[in-house]
C-alpha cells in the first residue's frame, strides 16, 4: 500500500538542507519554524567582576624580582637565616591537608 499526497513540510526542510547546505527563510517560516538572528551574551555584576580578577591575576608576572633580589643580597652577605621552626610548621600543615583532603 502506498500513500500519497501528504506533506511533511519539517522532513522537506530536512532534506533541502541535505541537498543543497542552504538555509531557505521561506521554508523555515512555511513550517513554523524560527530562525535565530542574532545572539546575544550578559554576564551578570559578579561575572564581570570576575573576569576583572582574572584578567589581573594574568597581568602579575611569574616572579617577584624584588624579592628575589633581596633574599639573593641576604644570602650573599650572609644574614639570611632559615627558621627551622616555620619550615617544620609549613610541611606538617601541609601533610594534614594532604591527608584530609
């Protein structure tokens, strides 16, 4: 059994896009559908303001040379002085938050 003369008008939309890779407006608006001009992004206060932070904190440089040079000066005329005590401090934290985390 064959049936004849219906139209599915999304299924021909369908398949002239197949055919030819082209957007047809009339065929989009015969079918009801709605085609999308233009797009538009808002990012709310708090986006903005993150972008803003993010931007600054990729504008820092990698190394702070002025304090580089001065532990480098301290190193060379002999004052720079390790505390053992905030070392072992640091690295037990840090071992906690490895463990917890």
């Amino acid at each position: 059994m064959k049936v004849s003369g219906i139209r599915n008008p999304i299924s021909e939309i369908i398949q002239q896009y197949q055919a030819n890779g082209q957007v047809n407006p009339e065929s989009d608006k015969q079918a009801g559908i709605n085609t999308v001009q233009e797009e538009k992004v808002s990012l709310s206060a708090k986006g903005r303001d993150i972008q803003q932070a993010r931007k600054a904190i990729n504008n820092l440089p990698d190394v702070r040379t002025e304090k580089v040079e001065d532990l480098r000066n301290q190193i060379e005329q002999g004052t720079y002085h390790v505390n053992s005590e905030e070392i072992a401090e640091k690295m037990i934290g840090e071992s906690l938050i490895d463990v917890i985390a």
